[in-house]
C-alpha cells in the first residue's frame, strides 16, 4: 500500500500543478473550425515520466482554441494492448472541462496496437456530421509503431491531415510516410524533456489546417491551377462567385459561377510564369460570408521534350520515351537515330500524341545516338538526344554432347558448338583417386572436338561448356556409369 501511494504522488507531481491552481486564460484564437483526434501512445514502451510530459504538452497546446459545435472540437484515444476512447470529439466545449478531463487521463501500459487504435479513429472521424478540416494528432515514442502507414494513407485520402510528435527514439522512416506533408511543420521529433520548445511551431500548423475561411492552391502548372476550399454551401444552400485575372491586367477579368456543392475547381489556359489574384465569394440567402482571395504564380513554360529516356533494350532493339505530352502545343515528333560514331541515321516522324516508340532492326552491342525533335504549332523546334546502347546476344550454348564407353573408368568425350566467336571450350569431370572423387578442368582450344577421360569415378558428370569472345554459353553434362555404360 505504501509503495501504492508513493507512485500516486509521483504521478500528481508530474502533471502541471499550476493548471490546477491557475484559472484558464481566455481564449485568444478564436478562429478555427474543425475536429483534432488525439491518438496518444499510452503502452507500455512509453515511460510514465514520458506519459505526463505527452500530456501536460497536449494540454499547453490547445489550451488557447475556442471549443465546441462552430469552433474545434477535441477527442481522445489512447494506444494500448486495445484502443481506449477516454472522449469523443463531442465531449468538451470550454476548456476548462477538456483541461480537467486531460488531468485525469491515466498510463494504460502494454502492448503497442497502433493499428487497432486507427480503426477506431477512421470510424470516429467518419461520423463528422460536417465537412469541416480533420486533424489526427498522434503523440507516440515511435517504438514498434506496426503497419501505420496504410490506415494512416487511407485517412489522408479522405482529407484527414496527420500530424505527427514522436521522441527522438522513433521509428523515422515510418513516421515520414505516414504524417501529411510538408514534413518541417507536420512532423516533430523531439527530446521529450525539450518538448515544450515545438509547441508555437505545432500550434501554428494546426490553425493553418483548421482556420474557418481560406482559399488555397493545391496543383500547379505552367497553365493552370486547382484551388481548393473548405465547403462551407452545399448545392440547395447557395453557389460560390469565382473570379481571377493576371497581377498584370494582361488579360480581361475571368468570371465563373460554381455549385455550392463544390470545394474544388481548376483554372485552365492560363499564361507560363505569370501572377495570378483568385477570388471566392459564397452566395447564401441564409448569411453573409466574407471573400476568400488568393495570389499564385504559375510555372515556367516547359516545352517537349524536356525528358527522353531509353527502356527494354535488348540485342537488336530499344525503346525510346519522351515528355512531357503536349498534343495542343506539338505538331509532331521525330525520331532519328544512327550508330556512334558514323552509322546511317535513321528517321522515323510520328503525331503529337505518341510519346514512345521502339526502335527495331539494331546492331548488338552497339552505341546509338537518339533524337527527338518536337515541331511546335508556332513554328519553335526544341530537340533533345541520349546515347543508348543494345545488348550483346547470348553465347550460343553447346550444340551436342556424347559420351562413349572405351573401358571400364574410361570414356570418349565428343560435342559440337556454333563456330562463329568461339574461343575455346571448358571441359570438367570428377577424377578417382585413393582417397575421394576429385574435380579436374581443362580448357581446349576451338579446334578441339573431343577427348578420352579415364580414372572416372563411378556416376562422375562430364561438363563441357564453349567459351566465346562475348562470354560462356551454356554446356551440357552427362553422367559416366560405374559399369562402363553411358
């Protein structure tokens, strides 16, 4: 029993004794909406001084957000032999409810079931009534975190952002695939003693994720962007009012009406290299809502072909690939290949939909100097080459093999080969002696056509194996019989 108290006393004084005696401060970030699942390693690889630090961060971190239905709301899951939902994302609405549940947490201890704890989160934030921003804030030590990254990757293709704080003794590589990029600001691997130091850095990221009304690119081109918002209408609620135009007025405004329905849509034929200003207005009889804008600047132009590659070479063809594919800009391409240093070059034309073709008709073991030329509907050409060899065919193997009974542990050894290349011939067999079978080799020259072993040992392999400028095709064995027979 005394030992049992001096572990609740240690217990108590690791948690943060000044939120027990402070009141909460007021709420200073009222600006964010959405729900963050805590998923919190509470195994037995987590040491209990670790365990009260996890917690007593956890709490720092979203003591300033507002809480509830229209703010953030909060849930809890903790890590064991089983999944342990100590409160769902409905349970709190102040802090000073989700502060006092946080203290009351306890160390459950035992194996690490990261996996069956991600059951149970996919179920839980699958049950969000709205389509608000989804957060997955897992606080682990890292230790054996199991097969995380395919429940983890299923989330973040639902729209689930994980973030990610591990102690430095984590598993990196499986935390790098599992957390939502950018890595610098999703994922922390930290001192637990240090861990306060990450806290701002953290909190920053999660109200980027979570704030109410934002309007963000998510791919660019060198021609278009997608832009992306968070549903806020929904198609028998109102529409949203889109329009965009370059920083330069250098084209007239553009102007679109999207379904309320939407939280995506994708600007097309814009110009290469140039700044752009997007603007979204929801429309709703029911409230006002304010404009959401963002500023972007698309890529550089890149023409084809800006990448030719060579694949599936062999002795006597290749194949070439080339990108990327721009049937509205490319007329046609052209191939022209010819072997190094002064072959006949080759030309061969194909459409502006054809981005590989294999060359056939080769010479083995040759270099070629390939040429893919675009010829662009404004009358540019942009060409770019590769070298690119073939193959050296397969030796030939060995044609035929006979072995011819002279006498008892001797034999007439005969074969055949291709003649063209051939360089010599390796010839093995197992050698009797007084103590154990012994192998002997002997290379031929490519005049010789036969030989006579004897002192064979009884069921010895005979191997002959042709030797050509281009390497050692495959032999043939046979078996010498102790009687004598083949």
């Amino acid at each position: 029993m005394h030992f049992f108290l001096l572990c609740c006393v240690f217990l108590w004084a690791m948690l943060p004794q000044s939120d027990m005696h402070t009141a909460v401060p007021a709420t200073v970030l009222d600006c964010c909406e959405g729900d963050i699942l805590l998923l919190l390693d509470s195994s037995g690889s987590v040491a209990l001084y670790e365990f009260s630090h996890l917690l007593r961060f956890t709490a720092d971190l979203l003591r300033p957000f507002s809480l509830g239905r229209g703010h953030v709301k909060v849930g809890l899951l903790q890590v064991g032999t089983s999944a342990k939902l100590v409160f769902d994302l409905n349970a709190h609405d102040s802090q000073e409810s989700l502060q006092k549940a946080l203290q009351h947490v306890r160390h459950l201890q035992g194996d690490t079931n990261t996996v069956a704890a991600l059951k149970v989160a996919q179920r839980l934030l699958a049950e969000t009534e709205e389509s608000l921003p989804q957060i997955l804030l897992w606080l682990t030590d890292g230790a054996q975190p199991g097969s995380v990254v395919e429940p983890m990757t299923e989330l973040k293709e639902r729209g689930v952002s994980v973030l990610i704080v591990s102690t430095v003794h984590g598993n990196y590589q499986v935390l790098q695939r599992a957390v939502t990029p950018p890595l610098e600001s999703h994922l922390y691997s930290v001192d637990i003693d240090n861990i306060d130091i990450i806290t701002e850095e953290l909190r920053n990221a999660i109200i980027k994720i979570l704030r109410a009304e934002r309007l963000h690119v998510v791919h660019l081109t060198s021609h278009s962007a997608v832009l992306q918002w968070r549903p806020i209408l929904t198609a028998d609620r109102g529409y949203y009012e889109l329009w965009y135009n370059s920083m330069l007025n250098t084209d007239p405004e553009t102007r679109r009406t999207i379904s309320g329905n939407s939280s995506r849509v994708e600007l097309t034929n814009l110009q290469p290299d140039t700044t752009y200003t997007a603007s979204l207005r929801p429309q709703s009889n029911q409230r006002l809502f304010d404009t959401l804008s963002v500023t972007f600047t698309t890529l550089p132009e890149v023409l084809s072909p800006a990448v030719v590659s060579v694949s599936d070479s062999s002795p006597h063809q290749i194949r070439v690939s080339w990108g990327p594919l721009q049937p509205a800009r490319v007329q046609r391409y052209t191939v022209e290949y010819g072997a190094i240093p002064s072959g006949q070059v080759r030309t061969v034309t194909f459409h502006s939909q054809k981005n590989s073709t294999l060359l056939t008709g080769l010479d083995q073991g040759t270099q070629y100097l390939v040429t893919v030329s675009a010829l662009h509907v404004d009358g540019k050409e942009r060409a770019m080459s590769v070298r690119a060899c073939t193959q050296e065919a397969a030796p030939p193997a060995l044609a035929d093999l006979q072995l011819t009974p002279v006498q008892p542990q001797e034999v007439q050894v005969a074969w055949k080969a291709h003649q063209e290349g051939l360089k010599g011939y390796w010839l093995k067999w197992e050698r009797k002696n007084s103590k154990a079978p012994s192998v002997s080799s002997v290379y031929l020259s490519p005049s010789s056509h036969s030989m006579r072993l004897t002192h064979l040992s009884p069921g010895s392999q005979v191997c002959v194996s042709p030797v050509y400028s281009s390497g050692l095709g495959d032999g043939l064995c046979c078996t010498a019989l102790h009687t004598g027979y083949i």
